[in-house]
C-alpha cells in the first residue's frame, strides 16, 4: 500500500487553557494509505501527558512504513497493529488504526457505526467545553453557545468553583466539571461538595493521574460522580481504578485507536461502570471517528472540532448538541473548502 504523512498546525477560536496546559495551536499528524483504488485518513491528535510530540509521532509512522507499505490491503495492516500491541505511542497508533477502519468502510461501502454494528440514534449529546479563564470570560464562553443541553466547564486550583453554579443558572445547561488532576484529595473533597450543591453532573480528574488512593477518598465523600480520565488511560488500567471512581473517560487519542476503545467501554460496563468518550484538541478526522462508537457510551466530550477555527476536513457535525454523523462509507469525511 501507498502511505503519506502530513502535519498540520490547528487554531483553536479561543486560546484554550486546562488545569494542565494552555493550548494557543496544536499539531496533528495526517495520515494517508492507500491501496490505489480505495484511500483512508487518520489523525494522531498527540499529547505530551502520554509522552508524544510531532516528532515522536513521525519517528512511529517512519518506522512503521516498511509494514504499512508491504501490507496488501487494510485487514493485513491492522492485523500488524493488533499483534504489535504496546501503550507507547497511542495517537501515533490511533492515526493508522483510523485510517485502516476509514478504508475498510469504503472497501465495504458502510459507514464505520454500522461496521461497529451501532446505532447512530444512540449516541449521546456532546458536551461543548469552557476552558478556564476569568470567571467573566468563562461565562460568556458559555453564552455563545445557547441552546446546548450539557456544558463541560474547567476549573484548576486557583479558579472558584461557584463559577460553575454561574454558567448553569445563566444557561440552563447540564453542566459537568473537569479538574484535570489539579486538586490534593482534601481540597476535592471540599470543592465537590461546592459543586455537588449545584448540581453537577459528575467531576472528572480531581486529583493527580497516579493518586488512585486520592480517588477513592473523593469518591467515598462525593455526592456526585467521579471519573478517572488520567488515571486511567486503557483498559489494562480499568481494574486498577473500577472501585475507585463512578465511570471513566475515554479517547482514541490515549488508548491507541478504535478497538481499544470499544474494548474499554465494554469491559468498563462490565464492571458497572459509566463512559464518556472525549478528545484531545483534534480536528473532524478524529472527532468523526470516535462519534462512530459514541453509541457505545453515556456521555461525549467531542467538540473539538467544533472550538478549531482552520479544521482541514468536514466530518460529523453538532446541532444543539446532538451529533450528526456523515453518512458516506468509512468515516465519512473530506477535505474542507
């Protein structure tokens, strides 16, 4: 097969800023197989949280080209992907998993939902994040999307959590709350109650990602859901936090691609315990993929798409929250302009 790369610098609309980082543009790495008839397009929406960079990515594709390029079709690619297996290099992984289920729809002629044997009307409304800021700017990032039924709203250590009660009473939104690893046990455990009060959905994060102790404590005191997002990054890891929280958060971007992903929401409820799809900062390539399985889970955290204002590709869209999925074969995605 035919194997091209590409990186591509995206903008968010706003500066976008998390308990961990401040994102003013990010790097995703495109990638291209194809077999000269049939074609597909992954994203490695990297993290340096996970130990990834732009270039760490392109070192993975350049030593997997050989593979790649010796690989008679898609089927044969991804059975090489499965059999390497690993937890290093997950976006790097993810971007040629991607691309492989994006050509083997097309070879099909499905949509990649119904290669999953999924509902599309399943899926859940996504959230539309607010990153941190001044708690005046943070509330009117929620204002310029009116209508929308769940928000998901950061908070750190320094940012009061009243905020949140704020931008639910002002919106009339559902609202779920991220820390990002940013608190101690003890000031989670005080600051959930503030946001227990308000009525919150659940808490993702609250403490650091290898404080499984501190999770335990903030779930035993919450009033409210907690997830593990960090902490628990694929589904070798499910068991290690399953009594420690009330749901955990998953993304292609850190579990290394689609089939880890269905796998950790199976097995997580298998465990009784609730899933949310989220992102990284990635463009309509990722996000498109990863609405494919939303079906699978309770909540989606993808709008990343949406916060970009230079996404290179159209994908699935949100409307009110609800999204739309294409309906063309694989992914379903294209070129943008």
């Amino acid at each position: 097969m035919q194997f091209s790369h590409r990186v591509i610098e995206l903008v968010p609309r706003h500066v976008f800023r998390t308990a961990r980082t401040t994102t003013a543009t990010s790097e995703s790495v495109f990638v291209e197989i194809s077999d000269g008839d049939l074609s597909g397009v992954g994203e490695a929406a990297w993290s340096r949280f996970y130990g990834e960079s732009t270039e760490s990515v392109l070192s993975y594709l350049e030593r997997m080209r050989p593979i790649v390029e010796q690989s008679k079709h898609e089927s044969e690619l991804m059975a090489h992907l499965m059999s390497r297996g690993g937890t290093s290099d997950p976006a790097a992984r993810a971007s040629l998993e991607i691309a492989a289920h994006d050509m083997m729809g097309k070879r099909y002629g499905v949509p990649l939902y119904r290669h999953f044997e999924l509902d599309p009307a399943d899926a859940p409304v996504t959230t539309i994040s607010i990153g941190l800021d001044t708690p005046e700017k943070m509330l009117e990032k929620a204002l310029e999307v009116p209508g929308y039924p769940m928000l998901k709203v950061k908070l750190d250590h320094e940012t009061d959590p009243s905020i949140v009660g704020e931008i639910k009473k002002a919106t009339g939104a559902a609202v779920t709350v991220d820390a990002n690893c940013a608190w101690s046990a003890e000031e989670a455990i005080a600051k959930v109650e503030i946001l227990a009060a308000v009525g919150v959905e659940f808490v993702e994060q609250p403490v650091a990602a290898d404080d499984i102790a501190g999770l335990r404590m903030v779930k035993r005191h919450a009033q409210v859901p907690i997830f593990a997002d960090e902490s628990c990054p694929t589904s070798e890891t499910i068991p290690v936090v399953a009594d420690a929280v009330d749901g955990i958060v998953i993304k292609l971007m850190k579990c290394g691609g689609l089939v880890e992903a269905v796998r950790m929401a199976k097995m997580a409820k298998k465990l009784g315990l609730k899933t949310m799809l989220g992102c990284m900062m990635e463009s309509s390539v990722g996000i498109t993929a990863a609405a494919h399985i939303s079906p699978l889970v309770d909540y989606a955290d993808l709008d990343s798409a949406y916060l970009i204002g230079n996404d290179p590709y159209t994908g699935m869209t949100i409307e009110k929250g609800r999204m739309l999925l294409p309906e063309g074969p694989g992914l379903g995605v294209a070129p943008a302009g």
